[in-house]
C-alpha cells in the first residue's frame, strides 16, 4: 500500500495531537516528513526529530515529494496562504481551521476546483463529530429543513458551570480560563463568533449557501444573568448557545443565540465541552450527533479520518449547488428579556407574549433587538422556543 | 452525469419509499428500470407502472442493462441467493436487510472480493443513522472501545409505553400490533433476536471481527415486569433493551439484554420509535448518534444515500482487519432479579450484591444466567449497570 508523505503546519494542541498518533500507529497510511512551526526552539513534552522542523512554509509547499499538507495553524489569513498555495502546487490539503473556512469558503473551492484539488477539514466544526461527512454523503440525496448546533464547548463549560455551581457569568468565565477551558481573549467563543463561523460552514454543505458568517444575526452568552438561569430551572429548561439554520421556499434564517432548552430535549443533555448536531431532513427526519468538540484527541480524530479519505479517494462533493444569497431573511421568534424597565421602550419587538416580576416574553426578530444593543443599552435576551412556551401554558407557569 | 439503472427486489414498506422517493426527485442519478415482487396483482396506494413488474429474480440479475440491483425482500436467505448472483453479475448492491447480512456475512464478504463488487447496507442497522458510514471511514483510523445501541423500535416503544402508561408488557405489545410497530410475530423483535443481528454487523464494522448473531447471549423484554418498570422509577431510570459490545486487550464480550439507564445518560432520551448507538473511541471519545430506526422513509434516507455513494465510488473499505473468534467471552455484569425466591437457589452467579422487598441485585454472567432460562424458569432479570448502582448508592436507595 503507498504510504503518503505529509507536512505539517503548526504543532499547537491539534497539531501534536495528529504528530503523535500517527507516531503511535506504525500502520497509518500517512507519515509526516517535516513540520513548519513558528519558534522551533519551544519546549514539548513529546519527542520530535529535530531534522523535521522548519520555519518557512515554502520548505514544505514546494517539496515536491510532499502529497499532503495539514494545516493546524492560528491565523486564518496566513492558514489561507498555506492552503491556497498547497492547492496551486497539487497538494492534498486537511484543514480544522473554522475562521479560515469560513471566510475564504468561496475562494477555497473556487481554487480547489480550478487545480482539481483536494480540500477536507471535518475538525473544523464541532471537532470530533463527523457532521461534514455525512452532510456530504448520507444527506446528499435528502432535504435538510433545519440545521442546529452545540459548537462551542467553553460557552457550554460556562453555561453547565452557572448552572450546576450557581455561579454568575464573571466567575464561570474565570474558572473556565484558569481550567484551559477557556482562552484569556474570549470574545470569539462567549460573543457567538466562533459558532457563527462554524455554522456558516454547516449552511454551506447544508443547503449549498454561500453566507457571509458576519450575516448572521448573533448575540451572546455574556449577558445571560443568574436571573435567567433561575428562570431557566423554573420552566425545566437550560440555557444553552445555540446556532440554528433553516431553509424554507427558497428562505434561508439563520441566527446565534443563547436559547432555553426543555429537560426533555436531546440539547438539554450536551453539558461541559461537549457539543452537538441536530439535522432535521425530509426522508431521514430528526437526526442528533454528540461528541467531543475540541481538544487534542477529539480533533485530530477528524484530521486523521480526512488523511485516510485521502488514501480512499474520498472527498467532498458538495451535492448541494452552491449559491450565494445576499440577505438573510430574519427570523422573528420569542425571546425572554430582563433588565430595566426603561429597556421595553428602546426595544423594537412585535409584541409581548407574558410577563413576570422581573422579565417579559416578546415576538421579535434578534436583528430587530440586535440593534437596541448596538445602541449600548444592555438587557438579557435569549430566545424561548414555542414548545417551551406551550409546555409551560399547560402547567400554569406561562401563559 | 452518468444515469445509473437499477432493479428493485420488494416493493414492501422500505421498497416503496424508495421507489417514491427516487420518481419525486428528477435529478436523482439512478433510476428504477424493473421491479421484482411476489405478487403483481398486489393494490398499491401509489401509481406504479405495470410494465417494470417482474415476478421472475432473473428477469433482473441476468438484464446486463442494469448497473445495481436493490434488494429490499424479507426472506434473508432468498435475499442472500439475489444479492450473491448479483454481486457475481456484476452488479453494484444496496440491501436493508439485516437478518441476510448477519447471517451470510462471511459468505457475501467473501463473493463481494472474489467479484470485486460493491455491496452497500446501511439500512440494514438502526434504518437513518448512518453508523456503518462513520464506522467504515470516520472511525477508520480510531481505535473503538465499546459500541452500544438501542436497536429495535418495536421493544423501544412497548418499554416507552410501559412507562409512561403504566401499561403491563402484554397490553403495551398489543397496542403496538394495533398501531403496526410490532408485527403480529413479535418473536424477533422482543427476544432480541433482531438486536442481535444488527449488533453482530456493528462488530464486525467496529472490530473487524465475524461474530455468529446466535453466539451473543440475549435476553428479551417480554420478562420486563411492572414491578421492574416501578424499580426503574424509583433509581430515577428507564429500561431500555441494549446491544453493546466491547473489545479490549484481544477479548470481545457482546450481549443483548434490557438495561436500567439513567436519567442522566444519552440513552435515557431515545423514546418511542427512535434508535440510537453510542461509540467509545481511543481518540474521538464518546460520540452519540440518534434517529430513526425504521420505516418507510428513514430506511429509504439510507438505500438512497447508499445509491448516491455507487455514483460516487464511495464503498466500504473494511479498515478494521477480519478475523473469525470461536467464543466470545463471558461478561458478568450486575443484574436485577426479580421472580419467585426460589429462584435464588436454581440461579449460577457470582454474588448478591443487594437485595431489596421483591428483588436481588446480583453479579453474574449472562449466559450464566440464561441456562436457568433455558431450564424453564421464568424470572424477571435485567441488567444494572456500575454507574446506576453508585448513583443510588449516594442517595441511599441502594447499598
């Protein structure tokens, strides 16, 4: 069998994680020939031969003994560099790089299709679940209505750890960056940018849209008080970031919200840093996929399946034709708001649906109230699906 | 695009919703050109064309027109003469059929290679979810550790309803043959026959290893009590009948008992119809995958992703090396028993590790226990997991 030779970009936590598998499986069909990291004299607490670092990526991009390149870089601007030029040079190229793929996805497969190349990167969303893959194969022939998603695991830590602990926001954060969990510039995760990029990569192989990730409507975790997770436990709910899309005659939603979700849910079970997809499809009906979202082990499980679709001849088909819409279509749904009572007057909802002590219940749309906090005023806002409000009617709690 | 032609084998519940699905989308890459059944004159509530009815299997497997054959009949050895002429044809082929695969898989593994054909199935265990996809590629080069599945949506349902209906096991069985989720030989499904069938096709993906089905020591649910559904109640758990299997340091044990799950566990959210695999891999950890287990169009999502896959070379690598093992290894386990207390005195296990008013928890091996079974008795005995017992070992309602 042809062993393929590989170089790898990066050996942060993904990247050593790959090293050392491949190391630790004599039979792996891919060996790594050389490694381009930033500062070849940083300590590791692994082996690595010397004689396969170097510093300039073009050491590895124009090696022509070289099939593969993985990329396991930060930056995604300088990852698309990497991957543009591996393409160009006839390189099979895997990738977990989210931000990369999401920002560079048309000029990716604009460029992978002119070199007829190669491009996989299952780790990029939601680590260890295989949900690329199967967007790409299993629901090639069905009809995705609706695509939700778990994807960010230190926005989970945060959320289990003020619900389980009774912690607020401030001090869940911190424990999370003094665990690792976190990292000490959490805007991308805590914001939604992080599960907006990733869900825009979902959108893409869901429904074959091209959308801008910054599109989509989003609000984070920042704002949810431990009023709202007393709320949340009082209705038999959690609340949970979630990234949802949905594809209706020829309308695509899509938004990034912390949302309540019932004990009786499959979400309602993803606690910690796991994470979570849930497809709804014509023929298959609901389908729901939990694994591990980041880490080490769990991500390079995915860049090791991708190395071995490569040695299969497997690669992505996008079976949905590609399009690109300019503007989403906005999603008026219900929310639970709490903060001063001034706030009602600023916000631009549709109407109330209940109130309580300290919170109201309105229809809206999240671009609608994403503009109130663009304005600086600050209020909790997390969406309250229908089926939690009707659970709750029928037990008094809500109207 | 190259326009695939197929004969179609049953026109039964899953090949209907084929045969629908692929007429509804006019870009699908196969078509159905002959359609084998039993009986031609047969009412269909939908519009089928008379002249691709065949009743004679030849008119299909010898038409060198056709590029696939989809075999969708009951009978697992008619099928297995259909699949295996096919195969040496030829032909590329898809089946659902579990019950053929579990027990020829050695045989159809074996005239697959000697044909180099394809031979696709992933209908063929828990209908939707698309575990022998992600097993074959996904898992390829990951190391599993343990698979478990609720496999059987008959036995899923009749538990659901005992549970939440208080219903004893007859009456739930009956309303499930009312409503036609179980058939009116309820045999396979409720003795964990059919569970055995799938979970011996999930070792033989996960493992690499050829298990005979009727060499995995089972137990049913039609021995589930009422008293077991309120024990489960009182553990704050539900019964659920698992297959699981687990490989570990060249030792496999399988089995297929009903199981006490936690209201905590993944398992715990498969309800009703839905079925569910849970995979514990070296790297990617523990993954959970939930859908639909059967019915027309679930199990069409998979014969159609199967037939998509022809189109793309896309067949299955077997990347876990075969080997045959005479006995599998005895598991001993913990277990609920409940019957008479004579019973006691007839059963062979290890040690009674608490006992309650109408009950014993005891650690022994299944097929220990199964030879009282097989002797006449009848007792109620369920397993209960490690994790279960030290849960209500903190809040005292077990030791």
């Amino acid at each position: 069998m042809k062993k393929y030779k590989a170089g790898l970009f990066g050996l942060g936590v993904v990247g050593s994680g790959v090293y050392q598998s491949i190391k630790a499986d004599g039979e792996f069909p891919v060996s790594i020939k050389k490694i381009a990291v930033k500062n070849p004299q940083k300590q590791r607490n692994f082996p690595v031969d010397k004689d396969i670092i170097y510093t300039d990526a073009n050491d590895l991009l124009n090696d022509d003994t070289l099939d593969i390149i993985i990329e396991l870089i930060n930056d995604p601007h300088e990852a698309f560099e990497i991957v543009a030029k591996a393409l160009r040079n006839g390189k099979f190229v895997v990738t977990a790089n989210k931000k990369m793929i999401s920002l560079y996805h048309q000029e990716l497969l604009r460029i992978r299709k002119e070199n007829e190349g190669v491009l996989l990167y299952e780790g990029a969303v939601c680590g260890s679940i295989p949900i690329i893959r199967l967007l790409d194969q299993q629901f090639s022939s069905d009809e995705i209505r609706t695509i939700s998603t778990i994807a960010n695991g230190t926005c989970n830590y945060i959320l289990s750890q003020m619900s389980a602990q009774g912690w607020p926001y401030d001090k869940a954060l911190q424990e999370a960056q003094k665990l690792g969990f976190a990292e000490l510039d959490s805007y991308s995760d805590v914001s939604g940018e992080d599960t907006r990029f990733k869900l825009s990569i979902l959108i893409l192989h869901s429904f074959g849209i091209h959308v801008a990730a910054e599109d989509i409507p989003m609000i984070g975790i920042e704002q949810v008080s431990k009023e709202a997770i007393d709320f949340a436990k009082s209705i038999d709910a959690e609340i949970k970031l979630v990234g949802k899309a949905e594809w209706n005659k020829g309308k695509l939603t899509a938004s990034v919200a912390p949302e309540f979700v019932g004990a009786s849910e499959d979400f309602s079970q993803v606690h910690q840093e796991y994470n979570a997809v849930q497809v709804d499809a014509k023929y298959a009906g609901l389908q729901f996929f939990k694994g591990k979202g980041a880490g080490s082990w769990p991500t390079s499980s995915a860049v090791l399946s991708n190395l071995k679709d490569i040695t299969k001849d497997i690669c992505y088909q996008f079976p949905k034709s590609a399009q690109t819409i300019s503007n989403l279509s906005s999603l008026v749904d219900t929310y639970y708001i709490s903060g001063k009572e001034s706030i009602l007057n600023r916000l631009d909802f549709e109407k109330i649906v209940d109130q309580g002590k300290d919170y109201w219940i309105v229809k809206a749309s999240l671009t609608a109230l994403l503009k109130t906090i663009k304005e600086g005023a600050t209020f909790t806002c997390i969406r309250l699906p229908e089926n939690i409000l009707k659970i709750n009617a029928n037990t008094g709690v809500l109207v």
